[in-house]
C-alpha cells in the first residue's frame, strides 16, 4: 500500500469519484442492512462506507493511509473509522456480518491471504463482496506519453505464484483460493464522465500509475506530459467532461 502514502486529498480530488461506480452494485450484492455490522476494508476517503451507511448498514471503515482518514474525517465526521490494512486487520474472528474492499485486492501483496483474512474478520454467515478492475483507460495515459515522447514504466506485477487472471473468472477462482465459498462474479462496465481538473489532479497528485510516472519525470518532460495531455483532453471533451469507460469485477460470496 505504499504507493498510496500521502494521496489522499489528490486521490479524494480525482479517482474517489471513479471507484464510487461500483457503490450502488455492492450495496445491491449485500442484501438487507438492518443495522447490523459491516467492515469496509481499505476505506480510503470513506465514499463507500458512508453510502453503506446511509443504506442501513454499521459501518466501521478501516484505512491504512492517514491522509486517506483525514480526508474522510472531514467528509464523513460520524463515520467510524480505524487504522488498519490487510493481511492483519485489527478486529476478532467473525467481528462482522458483511466485509467489503473496494478495488483493494489489485493492490495487497498476496490477495490469497488477503481474501482469507476478509474471511476470518466475517461471521459465518455474513456476506463478504469485493472489485477489482479488468479494464481501465489506460489508453489515455498511454496516449498521453506517445504523443510526448515518453515511454511509461512497466506496471509492476505481482510474482506468479501470488498473481491470478484479472478476469471475471480469474477472480473468483483467486477468492475461492483465497476460501471463499459460493462465490459469484459479474462484470460492470460504466463510463466515468471526468473533468479536465479531476484528470490532471490524478496525475500531478501521483495518484495510480500514471501519477506515478508523471512525478518521476524531469521538469522538461512533465511540460511535454502536461502539453500532450492539454491536447488529448481538447480532442475528447464533450461538455467539459471526458468519458472514459471502465469494467470491473464485482464479487460476492461467503466465508469457509
């Protein structure tokens, strides 16, 4: 999770609205709150802990990143929120009727363990739900460096042995690895209608990987980032947005 120290307010001025695509479906996926008690992994700035709450959930979020819990302190002051990260979360066995991690498991070191330890925190009978991406716009940022000249760094990937298929499929055969039981994935594709604002904020603010080339660069190469990114936003705007599509992978299932 080191790639994320110290991107809160970037991430909370770009992406957050990105990853709030997948809200309303595992909202769906979890059935009836009825108040019972509900563990966001990996909260970040609490966008979905506060819509699970405001759906009748008791949410407890639990974010490693301090900058992530400032800025959700101050966006969600009434949520309860605690420091922790996987694969060690800070709770009792079977603490929760439902755990979820939104777009958590594509960034943990082994996301086998990682799902177990979803598990371990869940009742038995509780409902575990998780996303991770499929497809993301990576041609944009990938245009963005060929029209400046630039080549991007290599995605850093996980060793074989702790990698799985980034498919619908792929994933749940990791989570049923990772001891989930009657699991059940679906894709989710949606466009994300992004402001010229919230796309460079994701860049200079070194949030994901293209952030993180962007601040590797000399400053005569973020000039020409900045340039080719000015161009290709002029080419694709349509009322001041971007419409980027993406896919995830939605998933559901029980703990062993």
């Amino acid at each position: 999770m080191r790639e994320w120290a110290g991107k809160g307010e970037a991430y909370a001025a770009s992406y957050a609205a990105l990853c709030a695509g997948t809200h309303d479906a595992l909202v769906a996926r979890l059935g009836p709150a009825r108040e019972r008690r509900l563990l966001d992994v990996g909260s970040g700035t609490g966008a979905l802990a506060a819509h699970l709450s405001a759906a009748g959930w008791n949410v407890t979020g639990c974010e490693p990143e301090e900058t992530m819990r400032v800025v959700a302190g101050r966006q969600h002051p009434t949520l309860a929120l605690v420091e922790g990260a996987l694969p060690a979360l800070p709770f009792a066995n079977a603490e929760f009727d439902a755990v979820t991690a939104n777009f958590v498991l594509n960034h943990v070191d082994d996301p086998r363990v990682a799902a177990r330890e979803m598990a371990r925190v869940a009742a038995p009978d509780a409902v575990l739900a998780t996303t991770i991406w499929i497809v993301s716009p990576s041609w944009f940022w990938l245009s963005v460096c060929e029209r400046a000249g630039l080549t991007p760094a290599a995605g850093n990937r996980l060793p074989p042995e702790r990698d799985f298929e980034r498919t619908a499929s792929g994933f749940g055969r990791m989570l049923s690895e990772g001891g989930w039981h009657r699991i059940k994935v679906a894709e989710l594709t949606w466009s994300w209608r992004a402001t010229i604002d919230q796309l460079w904020a994701s860049a200079e603010g070194g949030v994901a990987s293209a952030g993180a080339f962007y601040q590797s660069l000399i400053v005569a190469d973020r000039v020409q980032f900045r340039r080719a990114f000015d161009q290709l936003c002029a080419e694709h705007v349509v009322d001041e947005a971007v419409a980027l599509e993406h896919t995830a992978a939605v998933a559901v299932g029980r703990p062993g």
